[in-house]
C-alpha cells in the first residue's frame, strides 16, 4: 500500500509518497509506522503484486488522524516566536547533524520549526525565524508569507 498526498497548486499527487507498507492478505490487520503531514488530500494505491488469486479479494483500509495545532515558528509552544524557539531550533538540527537521533523534535514542535514546509529542518528554516524575529524586533511589520520567498 502506498500512500500519495495530492499537491493541490500542481493539480496533481506528489511523486514520493508520503507512506509505503506491506500487508498480509487475508484476515490480518497491519498497522503501520505514522506519517506526520500538515493535512490535505491524500490518495492510497493498494496493490496486489504476488498472488493473482487473490486479485478480486476485498479491502478495508481504516486510518486515524490525530489533528496537531501549531503556530508557525513557536517552537515550545508558549504564545510567541522568540529566541528560545529560535535556540530549540538550532539544538535539534545540531543533534541531528551529529547523528544523534534522541531528543529531537517532532510532532506540533516540528511543524511549528519547519518553517518552509519542506518536511526537513535545515539552516534554511533557522535563517528564517531569525529573519522573522529581527524584523519583529526592529518594529518592522512582517509576516511569515514576508520572510518565506
């Protein structure tokens, strides 16, 4: 099974899926790894590769979505983007750097710092809250749509 996310400014799905499993046939439940994506439309390609006796057998793909809320660049979550998220944000891309995969964010703080939205934590999205943070500080009126070009 594998699992698209349609790209709705290219009116088309996206070449790398956002989730890839295998499943048993018959009466088994699978249950796969999570895939933290910011919402949208998705489509899910089941395919029967080995066995053509079970080409007309019936499927039932049950999926459960939880709804994580975040504001962009507020990293811990505590009402403003500041130099702590800007500090959270810059530890875990450290860490990770290192190839240290402990500790390092996920969930509602990692969408908070993907700032980009390109599904990675870069120097990229560290330049843009900096950015971000230094405008707001020298009483400039910016926005993230501002910041991200």
């Amino acid at each position: 099974m594998t699992c698209y996310q349609y790209d709705e400014k290219a009116d088309s799905l996206r070449e790398t899926p956002v989730l890839t499993m295998q499943a048993a046939l018959g009466q088994t439940k699978t249950t796969s790894d999570t895939a933290l994506v910011r919402g949208g439309t998705f489509y899910v390609k089941v395919k029967n590769e080995s066995y053509s006796a079970f080409s007309d057998q019936e499927y039932t793909l049950t999926m459960q979505a939880e709804l994580l809320t975040y504001e962009k660049g507020d990293v811990n979550a505590d009402g403003s983007v500041d130099t702590q998220d800007l500090f959270e944000m810059l530890y875990s891309c450290a860490k990770s750097s290192a190839g240290i995969r402990e500790d390092l964010l996920e969930g509602a703080a990692f969408l908070a710092a993907d700032i980009d939205e390109n599904v990675a934590l870069d120097s990229t999205d560290i330049y843009y809250a900096l950015l971000y943070i230094a405008q707001k500080s020298a009483g400039l009126p910016t926005s993230w749509e501002s910041v991200v070009q």
